[in-house]
C-alpha cells in the first residue's frame, strides 16, 4: 500500500504488537490508560494479512470496553 502513511498515519498515532507474542492484557491495560488520558473516543486497527494478526480486533474490541467503562461511553 503506497499510500500508508498518508491514509492511516496523518496526525496519528502508531502502537505496534504482536497478539500471538506479546502479552494482550499488558497492551490492553496501557492503550487503555493512553486513551483515557487523552480523550481519545475511538481507535483503528490495521494488520498484515496473516491470521495470527485477528487477534488484534479482539484486543481492540476490548480495549474499547475498558476504555468506556472509564469515560462513561
């Protein structure tokens, strides 16, 4: 995708993991204190095509609970 950076990354922030290697629940519970902090109400995810990377939709999917259960969304 020539256009990366463009299209996602304009006046973004980028967080990197690995669902398969690195700890979900870390990554949960430090997205969700970014976010919190930052008022920031929702979020997208992009991954390579290879299915241990749907793992992220989950860890996203969750972390948005959190994050509305703190902020009353």
């Amino acid at each position: 995708m020539d256009d990366f950076h463009n299209r996602f990354l304009r006046d973004s922030s980028l967080v990197i993991n690995c669902p398969k290697l690195d700890d979900a629940r870390f990554y949960i519970e430090k997205l969700a204190d970014i976010l919190w902090v930052n008022k920031i109400k929702g979020l997208t995810v992009e991954y390579v095509v290879n299915s241990c990377y749907h793992g992220l939709n989950r860890i996203a999917g969750e972390l948005m609970v959190k994050v509305g259960q703190n902020n009353g969304v």
